[in-house]
C-alpha cells in the first residue's frame, strides 16, 4: 500500500495539459467567431440570398462534422496524434486567412470573392474537423491510467471550460467587431471580424508546439474506425453468405478474422449508436441558431433599453456558451437533485427532457416568425384598391362618382380607396390643386384615368414630369401583397423630373453606428426595393435631412415620396 502511494504522490499533474487547455480555448474562440458572423457576411457582403447562404453555412458545419473521421483514422494509423493536429493545424490557419482575405479583396470581382471565400470555409473544415477527435485524446495520453484517473476527470472539466469560454468570448466580441468598427468604406469590417479569430488559430498553433519537448507521444497502433467498420461488414457478409451463420449475434460471424475485443467494442457502440439515433435531427435544426436563427435576428431591433445596448443578430449564439458555462456549475449542485425529486434520474430521461425542451424551442421560434410577419394582406374577391401618392407640397383634391370619393389629399401623403369590380374598369378621377400649390398654375385642375384591377393593388404617382407637364403615372406594375421570404421591409421611392437618377438616399442609423445608401437608380421602375430592418434618419446626397427618424419595421411595404422644395420629403 505505502508503495502504490508513493507512486501516485510522484505521478504529479503533467503541466503540459496547460499547453493543450489553452490552444483548445484558442482554437474554439477561432472556430466559433468565424462561424458566428459567416451568414451575415455571405448574405450582406457576398450577396447570397438567405437560402444560398443556409445551404453554405450547413454545407460548411456538415463537412466540419465529417472530417473528425478521416482525421482519427490518419492519427491512429498512420501519423500519430501530434502530427495530425500539427499538420490540419496549419490548414485550419490557412483557411482562416484566405477567408479574411475574401473581406479585403474589394478589386476583384464578387464571383472571385465568392470563390476565395469558399475555398477558405472548405480549408477551415477540412482542419477543424480534422483536429477535433485527436486533440482532447492527445490531452488524455498525458496521463498514466489508472493510477491518474481522477486527474484525468479534473482535465476533462477543464477542456469543456476551455471550449466553452472560447466560445463565449468570441460569439460576444466576433459580432461587435464586425458591426462597431466601419472599414473600407463599409458600415461593418469583417476583415476584423475574421482577422482576430485568424491571429488566435496562429497563437493556439504556437502555443501547441512549444511543448513539442514534453509531450507523451503515442506512436499510430491500428486503424479502429477501419476495423471497427470492416467488422461489420465481414460479419453482415459472412451471416449472408454462410450456410449456418451464428446464432448468438450477427457480430458473432467475424469470429476469426477479428478478435474478441473488437467483437464487443463493435457491439457496444453499435448499441450506443441506437440510443443517439434521433440525434442527427436534433443537431441539424440546434445548427440553425447559426442560420435561420440569425436572419430571423435581423429582423428584430435587439434594443436592451436598460442597458443602453443593443444586441446583434449574431450575438444571441453567446447564449449557448453562457449557459453551458451556467450549467457545467450548476448541473452537479443544483440541476441533477432537483430534477431528481421529480423522478428523472436516468441518462434516458434526461435526454428525453432535453429533446422536449428542443420542441418548443422551436415552436416558439416558429410562432415569433409568425408574429414578425403578421397577417398577410388579401382583397376580397370582387374588388380592387387603387393608392394615389400626391408628389407636391400642396393639398389636391380627387373627386369620383364612380369611386365616390369626395376628398383631398395631404402634402407628399397619399389616399387610399377600395373599389368593387369586376375584373378590370378603367375609372374617372377629378384632380384639383389648391391655390397658390408650388410649381402648379393657380386653381389648376385635371381629369384623367385609373385602372383598377379585380384583386389586385394598384399605385399611381400625381408628379411634374417637367416644368410644364402634370400626370398621375402608374407607379411600377402592380403593387406586390407578397411579404419577402425571409422578411425583409421593401421600399420604393417616387421622385419628380427634378432628381437625378445618379443621386442618392441615404438611411443612416439612428445611433451613427450604420449606415446604407441607395442610388436612385434602383428605383428608376417605381418598383419594391428590400431594404433592411432599423430606425434610420434619411439623407439626400450626404446631407442629412431635418425629419423625424424613420422605423423600418419586417415584413412592411414604404413608399417614400420626394420633391425638390427645400428637399421636402414624405415616408408613407
């Protein structure tokens, strides 16, 4: 006994686990910083729409989660665990600069972007994955078992700490540094956001070799995913092909060729795998907090009023490592005695109550994208509206006997009629200005025609075409009642003969943190624009106009009325 004691007092904790913990914490915060902002830089920079993007960025996790099975197999069999982290280390770091370097590579062509991009998230995966099954076991090699085994439990506690306050870190800081920092002339600076995560995959390479010296390296024994793979299907094949198979279990056939041990390891993690069967459906829809989740964000304001703070889209993701930091505390403590005394103990029970909060998880993220969208618009069968937006800084009054409409219409505002119709009629408005109306001859009135459209919403603009000329011109080709996809607000803009095409309208946040400019070419068809979620304060060719902050809600129709007298403009 006084022998095996004075073993375990010499067998002290390897100091070389620090080096391990600390590349792992650096590596998680590269990892998870890059992935968090990864949408919002292949929709808003690289112009994928919301779908295209899904598909990279699940394309993107999936081939990370793939890439952790030829990774063990070339540390178990050929190069050792040290070598293949060193190695996918490398081709982790360079993919995380070629990715920065698609942020900075403004001279080329988006396509060229596009592509430099991709090749940086397939170099990032390929690495990932490619270290993540060799680098906590390369930790565990550290330790002499059993004599260890309580150390070894405490480097386990410590490795999924490291995990999760690189992730906490970089999911809080990655967001902020892409939308509080402005460069290359951008509102946001993703080569920050992915520049930082980048020089941290170089710091965690640089922290893992210098203990080069003083690590216990194993050398590659034999393929197990190889055997444990081909043992199942010498013994399908032999249970198929026999003429008396065995009866005990199918795995029994690879008597023979394969060893008893790996028989039972075959059989055990086959049983294991049965239990996890659903999990693949549980982490594909955990993924989309990266995804969905994210666009769903940027149709919120994220505004914490009594923090004086809002929270980007991407930024909600640092919930999950808060929490597993919370309940990596709390769960022996807290967690585990209380659900105990309502009997759930067992491993099974508690995944079970895991998968049911999962459930309404989403349940309650479908019914809040349901809230952001609202209700579709819909007209009645048997009838059709007609909008008429006023473009002068003056009342004009419209009169019809068919519409019986007796009324006027504000400055830069617009009136709004639904008529009961019969597939199409073409209507007879009277339109009146009052006296003294800028640019309009006094007492100046018109008539003209509208067509309304059975089920449809039909917009016309009341505009100078030029300094002699007045008409009410139909505005686009039929107002859209479809909501985005993915909720975007839509705006147009209707303008005189007094605008430029080559002008534009600015919307700059109302915190001066972002902003976003328009030429008004865009709108040359008097047709829906997406434009994105915020409260803005409108400018007109970099000078900032004195009118109220405008909020741009999801899902919303604007039409933004514009004329040259003393820049009026109206926000409908």
């Amino acid at each position: 006994m006084d022998l095996v004691s004075d073993q375990n007092e010499k067998l002290k904790y390897p100091k070389c686990i620090w080096l391990i913990v600390l590349n792992e914490l650096c590596e998680r915060f590269t990892y998870y910083g890059m992935r968090t902002v990864l949408v919002l830089y292949l929709t808003t920079i690289l112009k994928f729409n919301g779908d295209d993007s899904t598909i990279i960025y699940h394309s993107f996790v999936f081939l990370a989660y793939f890439m952790p099975l030829p990774g063990a197999i070339l540390a178990d069999s050929y190069w050792g665990k040290f070598k293949t982290i060193m190695c996918l280390s490398a081709v982790y770091a360079l993919g995380n600069i070629v990715l920065t370097g698609s942020s900075m590579a403004d001279m080329f062509g988006l396509d060229v972007q596009k592509i430099i991009a991709l090749l940086g998230l397939f170099l990032i995966s390929v690495g990932t994955g490619g270290i993540k099954p060799c680098v906590f076991t390369f930790g565990g090699d550290q330790f002499r078992l059993p004599e260890q085994e309580k150390q070894l439990l405490h480097y386990t506690t410590k490795f999924t700490f490291a995990i999760n306050v690189g992730a906490l870190f970089s999911t809080f800081l990655t967001p902020e540094l892409r939308q509080s920092v402005h460069c290359l002339g951008r509102d946001t600076c993703f080569p920050l956001a992915f520049g930082v995560p980048a020089v941290l995959m170089l710091a965690a390479i640089v922290i893992f070799v210098s203990g080069k010296n003083v690590y216990v390296k194993k050398k590659p024994e034999h393929n197990v995913i190889g055997r444990t793979f081909g043992c199942i299907f010498y013994a399908l094949r032999t249970k198929i092909t026999s003429r008396v198979p065995c009866q005990s279990h199918w795995l029994e056939n690879a008597k023979g060729v394969y060893t008893e041990t790996e028989i039972s390891d075959t059989r055990t993690a086959l049983d294991v795998i049965s239990v996890f069967v659903a999990y693949p459906v549980f982490w594909s829809l955990y993924e989309q907090q990266g995804s969905r989740w994210t666009l769903q964000a940027m149709l919120m304001n994220g505004r914490v009023d009594f923090l004086d703070w809002t929270i980007k889209p991407d930024q909600m993701q640092t919930l999950v490592p808060l929490f597993g930091l919370t309940f990596l505390v709390l769960f022996d403590v807290a967690l585990y005695p209380l659900l105990a005394k309502v009997g759930i103990r067992k491993p099974l029970q508690k995944l079970t109550l895991s998968g049911v909060l999962a459930v309404i998880a989403f349940v309650i993220a479908a019914i809040l994208q349901f809230n952001i969208f609202g209700d579709t618009a819909e007209i009645p069968s048997g009838q059709g509206r007609l909008n008429i937006y006023n473009g002068f800084d003056c009342k004009v009054f419209v009169r019809s006997r068919t519409l019986h409409v007796r009324d006027h219409i504000g400055s830069l505002e617009m009136i709004n009629v639904t008529h009961t119709v019969f597939s199409r009629d073409d209507v007879l408005i009277t339109l009146e200005f009052e006296p003294e109306c800028p640019f309009v001859p006094e007492k100046y009135e018109f008539d003209t025609t509208v067509t309304i459209i059975e089920g449809e919403e039909n917009s016309y603009h009341l505009v100078n075409l030029n300094p002699n000329t007045i008409t009410l011109n139909h505005a686009g080709v039929g107002d859209s009642l479809v909501k985005e996809k993915f909720g975007n607000p839509n705006l147009r803009i209707l303008i005189d003969y007094t605008f430029d095409f080559d002008d534009n309208i600015t919307l700059t946040s109302a915190d001066q943190n972002s902003f976003i400019s328009y030429p008004l070419s865009q709108f040359r068809g008097m047709n829906f624009n997406a434009v994105k979620v915020g409260k803005y304060n409108l400018g007109y060719n970099g000078k900032l106009l004195t009118i109220a902050p405008v909020d741009i809600i999801p899902a919303t129709f604007y039409t933004l009325t514009l004329q040259r007298n003393g820049d009026k403009m109206a926000f409908i």
